[in-house]
C-alpha cells in the first residue's frame, strides 16, 4: 500500500470514526439520555461575584469527559477526565480567566470568581461517558455595579427644576418616582454612556420624590429632599438680585471711571489746540 493510499485510508477511517460518534450521540437524544443542545440558561451577576455554571451532574462517573467553552470560536477554558486524573483549567487566548476559574471535583461543575463584563457570553459544557452526551449552555451576563444618581438644578423659575444624571452606565434604566407611581423614565442599552432625566416641583411640595438607577439585577435609589435643596423662590431671587445689583453697582463705576477719563482727554485736546493759535508766529 502506497503512503497516499494509506493517508486516504486513515482519512477515511477518521470520517467514519466521526459519523459513528454523532450517529451515537444522535441515538441518545433520541432516547431522551441527551440535554437539549439548543436551550440556553440565562445567568446574571453583578461584576466582582462569584458565579457558579452547574454541569447537571450529581458526581463524575469514572469515564466521564467534561469539557467547558467559551463563546465562538469556542476557546476552551475547562476539562476534566476522571479516569486519566485530569482536572484543568486554562486562561484563555487573552488571560481573562486567569486565577478566576475553579472545578468542582464532584460534579464537574465551574465557578468564575471575581467576574468582570469581559467574562460575560455563551459558556458550554460538554460532558460524555459510554452510554450517555450532555450538552448545556448557559447565557451569562456580568453588570457593572451602579453608581448613586446626583441631583442639580439648572435654572431659576416659579417651579423647581432639577435633572437627575448619572455617567458611564449601561443597560440600565434611569426613573423619577413620586410616592410609588412612575413618573419618567429613560433607557439605555449602549455601554459607558451618560444619562440625564429632568423634574420640575413646586417649592412648597410635600410629596416625595425618587430617582432610582436600575438593571435587572440591581438598583441605586436616591431620594429628592425638597426643602434642601429647592429653596423658596423668593430668597433666591433676593440673592441674585443683590448679586446683580453689585454686578451693576461696579459695571455703572467703570463707566463713570471712564466717562471721566474721556472728558479729561477732551478738555487737554482743546486747551492744546487754543495754546497752538495764541503763540505769536
């Protein structure tokens, strides 16, 4: 046999080698020994926790091989085989899951420790023994922790204006509240993103008011007090009146200083000109 013929041959042999095992694997689903390869769990985690991906088994049988992905192309993070002692993991082509990465050496199950939003799309688990295949997928999402919302003021007026803001969020939604009842809102979906939400109240409102910063696994609430911050109208049109009256006091000076100035100049311009036609020629 000639090195091609047994290179086509060996080829040949490994097509059929892995028709047979998806023939097999095909057969479990079938007989219901198969998890559904198209379902997705959907995880949450705030960034900073620890989130733990279950492989389904109550303990890893002596032939068990369990391999962990990471989205496409899947880069392998995990892989545990009992019979050969091995019970790995890996950093990945970056390092992301650099010392964050722990294996249950019972169930095969895996756990990311101090997570961050890079760790954050598809995870698979493969597992196969002689009679059985599994396969899991799970949807993890990783959020930042929320920031508190500020409040300011941004102009004077017979009501109270104020915007409520908070910087660099994602995936959140931004609300004035009023007692329990949803005033406004505003949505982002974009990452590292500004957010700005305007109210106007009355200086001698007595209701309460809330903005609240949520995604769906967290929120940050920041409550209005109005007394503090909107002072009655009144004084503070006195503040800026005596404000404006200084302001004017010192513009109306300059101007009397320098009216003063051109009527110098003027007065040395003629009493010059009449010097020049008194001196005798």
């Amino acid at each position: 046999m000639t090195l091609l013929q047994s290179s086509l041959t060996s080829a040949h042999a490994l097509k059929l080698l892995r028709m047979f095992n998806r023939f097999w694997f095909c057969l479990w689903c079938l007989v219901g020994v198969c998890a559904d390869s198209d379902a997705v769990k959907s995880v949450s985690v705030m960034e900073g926790d620890s989130v733990s991906l279950e492989s389904g088994l109550t303990e890893i049988q002596t032939h068990d091989l369990i391999a962990w992905t990471f989205e496409h192309p899947k880069t392998r993070i995990a892989v545990i085989s009992s019979q050969a002692g091995i019970f790995s993991t890996f950093d990945g082509p970056d390092g992301r899951f650099r010392d964050r990465l722990k294996l249950d050496n019972q169930t095969g199950s895996l756990t990311i420790t101090n997570t961050r939003t890079t760790h954050s799309g598809l995870y698979q688990v493969t597992i196969r023994s002689r009679i059985q295949a599994y396969i899991y997928r799970f949807n993890l999402t990783v959020f930042v922790r929320l920031p508190v919302p500020v409040f300011s003021r941004i102009f004077l007026s017979s009501y109270c204006s104020l915007v409520c803001s908070v910087v660099n969020v994602g995936h959140v939604t931004l609300s004035w509240y009023k007692g329990n009842s949803l005033l406004s809102s505003i949505s982002v979906s974009d990452l590292s993103i500004s957010l700005s939400l305007p109210l106007e109240v009355e200086y001698q409102d007595k209701n309460t008011y809330s903005c609240v910063l949520n995604n769906p696994i967290s929120n940050q609430t920041q409550h209005l007090d109005i007394s503090q911050l909107c002072q009655p109208c009144s004084d503070s049109v006195r503040g800026y009146d005596s404000t404006e009256a200084v302001i004017r006091l010192v513009l109306s000076a300059l101007m009397g200083v320098a009216a003063a100035a051109a009527v110098v100049v003027l007065v040395y311009d003629i009493r010059s000109r009449r010097a020049e036609q008194d001196r005798p020629i």
